[in-house]
C-alpha cells in the first residue's frame, strides 16, 4: 500500500495546511498518509472505499479521513473533489472547533447547496494562500481553514423545513444513510422530504448513479461490510442488523453492491 508523506504535499515542515484540487479525480489505489484530511465533493459520483469499506461519493458530500487511514477511489464518474489536507500537531485546534470535526465514528454528512458555494470561495483563498511560502500567507491559511470547518458544520443537511428540492434531494440521501435498517420506500422518504417519488427517483440517479433501490442496498451493505470486519457476529446476525429478514436475501443483495459474498469477508481474515 501506498504511503503519502507531508513533505511531498506541504510547502515546508512549518506548513500546517495545504491543498489538492482534483478536477476530476481519477481512479487512485489503497494508500494512507501522515496527515488529516477533508474532501468535500462539488460535482460527479463514485466510490470512496475507507479502512476497506465503501461509500457512495457524490455532490455536496463532505468526507473526514484521518492521519493513517487507507483509502482508495474507484468507479468515479467526472467526481470534482477539494481536498484540504493539514497537521493537526501543527494547528493547535480549541475545544469548540475540535467539535466541528467528527471523531473515527462519524464519516461526514452532507452540506446544502448554499454551504457549498461559501465553501468553494473558501477553498479558492486557501488554495492561493497555502501554496504562498510568507509568514503571512501561512497565517491567513489557518484563519481560513477555521472558517472552513465551521461552515462545513454548521451547513449539514438537516431538516427539509427551509430547504430547497435539491437540498431536499440530499436530505433524502442522508436519510437512507442514517436509516437504512427501517426499510422505508421511496413513497415514504418522499413524504419526509416533501418531493414526489418521481423527482426523487431522477435527482437520486443523476447525483449518484444509483437507482433508489440500489442506493438504499449500498448503504445496508457498506454497514454490513464494516460489521463483518470490525465484529464477530454471524452473517445471520449481521443481516438483521442492517434491516434484512433473511440471510441469503441478504448474502444475494451485498454480492451484487459489493462484488463477493459476505462469507468471503469471514475467509480474507483466515
């Protein structure tokens, strides 16, 4: 696996933050790195694969990947992403603001149309001052990488009662992702979300690639890969845990999202 250090991305040892502008991003194989790092999606779809498992990439998604993580990317489709790379020994966060950044736990969250657009400026100036090699400029990127992390908190998706149909069209996303063991129907998150099915349906398709039948499976099987690998449960049990009432419906339904039977998971760690 590959293993990316700071000296290959950062200006100087001195330099806390820095950024990597893929547009689009291309295929990339499992590596890890010395520092943090936070990719926010602004266009396309594709599968961002985290600690060996996957998750849908698409737009106004906001992904956290920690120092010595392995990641990898596959199956993108034009996917823009922004990606801010930094040293958390260098940057001295305070408690509130260690608070806008999710623990191992939490993967990220979706952010609404208007977020996205505060947060692309931000990106602009942090992109200009980071690669800037003054005291000044290094000074002005940690001012706006706060900045960025507050926005980025405080314009998580929600609740639909002030959002618009796109936005609403995340909310949905973010739903299923939360949701997934309760089994609701696009009728039902539809009615949550205040849109038709039909517009759900094609907005859902066009962000991720995905019908909503398979996107409502890939989230079950993204969390039944990560209990499998992280846990001693049977397949059975895993199966009920992520919404399913039997197992080989289960076993049928994660071959198809992640490529191999669940019992293949079981057999990589013998």
């Amino acid at each position: 696996m590959i293993h990316l250090e700071a000296k290959e991305f950062f200006l100087d040892s001195s330099c806390a933050i820095t950024t990597e502008l893929r547009s689009p991003q291309e295929p990339f194989p499992e590596h890890s790195h010395s520092f943090s790092e936070i990719i926010v999606v602004s266009e396309g779809h594709g599968c961002h694969v985290l600690n060996g498992v996957p998750m849908s990439l698409s737009k106004n998604y906001v992904c956290f990947v920690n120092r010595n993580d392995s990641h990898l990317f596959e199956d993108v489709e034009d996917l823009y992403l922004s990606n801010i790379l930094y040293d958390t020994d260098k940057l001295h966060l305070g408690a509130d603001l260690r608070g806008c950044i999710p623990d191992d736990g939490d993967e990220g969250w979706f952010i609404d149309n208007f977020t996205l657009q505060c947060v692309q400026e931000i990106i602009d100036k942090l992109d200009k001052e980071s690669h800037e090699n003054t005291p000044e400029s290094k000074l002005m990127a940690k001012i706006l990488f706060q900045q960025l992390v507050v926005e980025l908190w405080r314009g998580r998706i929600r609740d639909c009662c002030t959002l618009s149909k796109d936005d609403r069209v995340l909310l949905a996303l973010n739903m299923i992702r939360c949701h997934h063991v309760q089994g609701w129907d696009i009728e039902m998150i539809s009615k949550e979300v205040e849109l038709s099915p039909r517009y759900l349906s094609k907005t859902i398709r066009r962000l991720t690639g995905m019908s909503y039948s398979g996107y409502f499976h890939y989230a079950r099987a993204c969390r039944a890969l990560a209990l499998l690998n992280n846990t001693d449960k049977s397949i059975t049990e895993v199966a009920f845990d992520v919404g399913y009432q039997d197992s080989n419906y289960f076993s049928t339904k994660f071959k198809q999202m992640i490529g191999f039977p669940p019992r293949d998971v079981r057999h990589m760690d013998t």
